[in-house]
C-alpha cells in the first residue's frame, strides 16, 4: 500500500501568488508550504540531509512531502559536502518517480534546483511533463539555473512553449532559454513580443536581452514608464510595477546590456520609486565598467 496521500486537486499555476499575472524571475522561491497545508511546526528537527533523505526513502514515513520540503529548505540554506550531491540527487530521482502525491514531487525538484547539479536534469527533464504545473513551473526555473553544459531537451520546451496556454510556464521557458543563451533562441522569443498576453509581450522582451538588447527597447521602455499609482483592474499596481522594473533591470545587469544605458539612466534620473531608482543607479555604474 502506498504510504502517500492521493495528490490533491492542482491549481493553476501562481494563483493566489503575490507574483501572479507578472513577470516570473529566474530564481527559486519556497513558498510558505507548512502553513498552505494547515501545518504550523516542523515535523523533524536537527537533522541532516542524510537524515532526511532516509526519511523520504522510508515506506512507513507518512507524511513524505514534509521530509521533502525540510531537505528542499536545508538544502537552500546549508552547504552538504560535494561527494555527497550525487547520492542526494540519485535518491531524490528515486523518489521522485515513485511518489503519487503532486506535493512531494514538487519539493523533491525544488530541493534538487537548489544543488544546480549537471546531474539534476534528467529529472528536471522528465518533470517538465508532470501533469502538476507548480511540479512543472518548478522544474523550467530549475534548468534554467543549472550549468550552461547540462543536458537540457530544449526541444521538449520548446515544443511546450508553443502549445502551453499556461502565461507563467510561457515566461519561465522564455527566462530559462534566454539565461542559457541556446543559438537560435531570439528566433523563436521574439515573435512573442507580439503575443496577446502583455506579461509574455514583457518576458520576451526581457529575455531579448541577452540577445539583442535594441530589439527589445520599445518595450522595455513601456515597462519602465509603468505608474505606480495604477489601481484599475486588470493593470498593474504599484508595487507589481516595482517588482517588474526591478526584474529587468536585474537582467539588464546580468546581461551587461550596455545598449539599454540610456534606458537605465532615465530611470535614475525620473523614476519616482527609490528602490527602482537606487538599482537603477546601482546597473549603470556597472555597465560603465
């Protein structure tokens, strides 16, 4: 008998999420899952990732999801020793395919997308597919973070990025074949600067970066002229425009996108929002280097 509950029904992907319906960074957040799901205490304390592990590979152990998200979070805080990481990720492969329950295998990937081990993409690969699209979500943002040399099927998501109705698996797929800079990815991103969604018309334009910053000046410079006093439905408010500015100009600078200079020093210049302004300032002086 399987020691795992039945999964429960899947959302879609970011609701209810203070990010929902923007731009989706290239990094991995831990939700607050213990109290999502009515617990209020860590199940186990003071254990390692050894610990951990054994409990996930445990048949009696029945809340398994929550071994996975303690080793997921031990794992982002903790350094575990390098000849450790392979048989992490060789177990946590292992339980990935055996679990039933949506909960654990998403943790099971977000504790394998902190190592960003090379190892770690033939399950990132496979979990790309998990009917679960936070699993999936998960899965995109955790290639996206790995090594420049992993074995990525970026066939697969490219395939997906066509036939995906879902707007945040769009964007990550976008943000994670940009990071990678794949040859041929601006023919494929920038058409997507035309889609119907304006966050996906937003994430291309910012994955365009790594690419051809110019291509992607028109719209950068919508983005950058977003209000913060916006409060009609369906337009982004204040502190979504705030984040949104934040997460380009983050690329611009990881991009060393010296064409958008100009774009940049506007921003110091006339934007009213001290944190966007402050980062503003913080790229500039950067891309003079």
């Amino acid at each position: 008998m399987s020691d795992e509950k039945s999964p429960a029904p899947t959302k879609k992907l970011l609701d209810k999420s203070p990010l929902s319906g923007i731009a989706v960074p290239i990094a991995i957040v831990l939700v607050g899952a213990l109290i999502i799901f009515g617990v209020t205490k860590m199940l186990s304390t003071g254990k390692n990732h050894r610990d951990l592990v054994a409990e996930l590979n445990s048949k009696t152990f029945g809340n398994r999801w929550v071994a996975a998200y303690e080793l997921s979070k031990y794992l982002a805080s903790s350094k575990i020793p390098p000849q450790d990481v392979p048989w992490v990720v060789e177990n946590l492969i292992q339980v990935y395919k055996q679990s039933i329950d949506a909960r654990t295998r998403n943790f099971v990937v977000l504790a394998l997308g902190t190592l960003k081990h090379p190892q770690s993409a033939e399950l990132m690969n496979q979990a790309v597919n998990d009917e679960d699209p936070q699993v999936k979500f998960n899965a995109i943002v955790g290639l996206g973070n790995l090594s420049k040399d992993s074995k990525i099927d970026w066939d697969n998501l490219k395939n997906q990025l066509i036939t995906t109705s879902d707007e945040g698996i769009k964007q990550a797929i976008i943000f994670t074949m940009a990071t990678h800079r794949i040859e041929g990815g601006e023919l494929i991103i920038k058409p997507l600067m035309g889609a119907s969604e304006r966050m996906v018309r937003y994430a291309a334009a910012t994955a365009l970066i790594y690419y051809n910053p110019l291509e992607s000046v028109r719209i950068i410079e919508e983005i950058f002229a977003l209000p913060y006093d916006q409060f009609s439905a369906g337009q982004l408010n204040g502190s979504q425009a705030e984040v949104l500015k934040l997460n380009v100009l983050s690329h611009i600078e990881k991009a060393s996108a010296v064409e958008l200079s100009n774009l940049v020093r506007n921003l110091v210049e006339k934007d009213s929002n001290i944190q966007v302004s402050t980062k503003a300032k913080q790229v500039l002086n950067l891309l003079k280097k």
